[in-house]
C-alpha cells in the first residue's frame, strides 16, 4: 500500500490539476492551446506519474523512433497502462486511438482526449471505419502527429500468452497515406498497478523495430503487412524482453520476485 500512497501524493496533485485545467480551459476551446503546448504537458506529467510509481522505462532502439517523421506506431497490447511509457519517452507529439471504454479513465482518457485522439468501438464497425478515416484524412492534412493503436484491439490477462491476431485493419489508414508503419514491442505494463503492489522498481521495456516505409509495403496487403508486423512484436516479446525483464527483475527484486508472478 506503500507503493500507491507514495504514488497518489506526488502524482495525483499534478495529474488532477491538468485535467482540471484541461476541462475548465480548453475542453470547450481547444483552439487556445498549440498541439506542441499540450503536448508537452502530457509528456511532463506522465514522467512524474512514471517516477512515482517507481516505474522504470527502458527504451531499445530509440534511432527507430521517427520523432518528426510522423508515423503509425503499433504496439502489442498488455495492460491499461500502455499509454503511460509512451507519453513519457516520445518528445514529439503523439496520441492513441483506445478502445471506447478506456474514454472513462480518469487520467488516460483525459489524457487521450486532451492528445485529441479517438475512441473506438470495435462492436461498431461504421463507427471504426470513421475512425480509421479519420486518421488517414489526418495523416494526409496535418501531418504533425504520429498516431499509436494496439492491433490486437484487447490487452492480454496473462502476458505470457502468445499475442492476440492483429486486425489487418488497423494498417490501411497509414499504408494509403503512404506513412511509415513502425512495430513496437511492450513489456512490463501489467505490473505497476496491480491491486498488491510488492516490488522496489517495475521495469517497462520498449523496443522499436525497424520500420516499414512505403517502399517496402506498396505490393502488399494489409493482410500481409499485418502477419509481418505481428511476428517480428511477437518474436521480440517471446524470445527478448521477457528475458530482460526476468533478469532486471532477479536483480532489483529478489526476495519477492518469483518468475512465474507475472500475472
């Protein structure tokens, strides 16, 4: 209980104070903020969040990180905590596209909303269709935002389960505004809020993988890039970063740890 009370003093004074600002000044006007000021806001505060649950974000291959070269980054999906490393590490605009029920989450929704991305409801396809339109229509206009969405649409209860089927989906909104698709592989989100916190630090691992430019996907499917994407995040979570992570995790964490406690 240690682990959340520390949390909630340093994290949440900061965290209630940008949605309080968020809904009082520029939910009804949201043209009185840049996007880069905003932004920045977010990225700040979720480094906050991030330290003061003790969460530690190791990045991998961060020259795969396009920065300024907006893209679609697409990541595996473990926990409701996802959002969070990605908001802390990448310093240039982003946002999600989330399931609509995370819109209800107090800080990631808000966040999300603040970030100007999207909720889906994955049971309403006309609905998904205008999201996915959305996003391609906005990669083709603004052109000053990178975009991440979780392929396998859940998150996975037991995170050494193999990785759900990618929706090929997901990929056409990028692979028509000929952008940039950039696998990403995620580990470690299941631990830092679970209900009996009992570890000194939780590691989180992310590692890009080398990305897909139109070049290298003009003759194939969504179909195709979608299997591609899945096997290269799913090879690197089995045979890599749970690796990382139990080694870290013997390390730091010895005398609670034991390796099959990953749910």
């Amino acid at each position: 209980m240690l682990h959340y009370a520390k949390a909630v003093t340093r994290a949440l004074p900061p965290a209630l104070r940008g949605i309080w600002g968020y809904f009082q000044r520029y939910s009804k006007h949201p043209e009185k903020m840049s996007r880069d000021k905003k932004y920045k806001k977010i990225h700040r505060l979720m480094s906050r969040v991030n330290k003061a649950l003790q969460v530690e974000v190791k990045v991998i291959n961060p020259e795969y990180y396009l920065g300024d070269n907006y893209c679609m980054y697409c990541p595996n999906h473990l926990a409701y905590y996802d959002p969070l490393p990605f908001l802390d590490k990448c310093d240039k605009n982003i946002t999600f596209i989330a399931k609509k029920e995370a819109e209800d989450f107090l800080v990631i929704g808000t966040c999300i909303k603040y970030l100007e991305g999207l909720f889906m409801d994955r049971d309403d396809i006309k609905s998904s269709l205008q999201v996915m339109k959305y996003v391609e229509n906005s990669f083709k206009e603004n052109n000053d935002q990178s975009w991440f969405i979780f392929p396998e649409g859940k998150r996975h209860l037991d995170p050494m389960e193999a990785l759900f089927e990618f929706h090929h989906g997901t990929f056409r909104s990028a692979m028509r505004a000929q952008k940039p698709i950039v696998p990403v592989a995620i580990y470690g989100t299941f631990r830092p809020l679970k209900r009996k916190p009992q570890y000194k630090k939780y590691p989180v691992y992310i590692k890009y993988l080398k990305p897909l430019y139109y070049e290298d996907y003009k003759d194939m499917t969504s179909q195709q890039v979608a299997r591609l994407v899945q096997d290269e995040v799913e090879k690197t979570v089995t045979y890599e970063l749970r690796g990382l992570d139990h080694e870290y995790m013997l390390k730091y964490n010895s005398k609670t740890y034991r390796f099959n406690d990953v749910k």
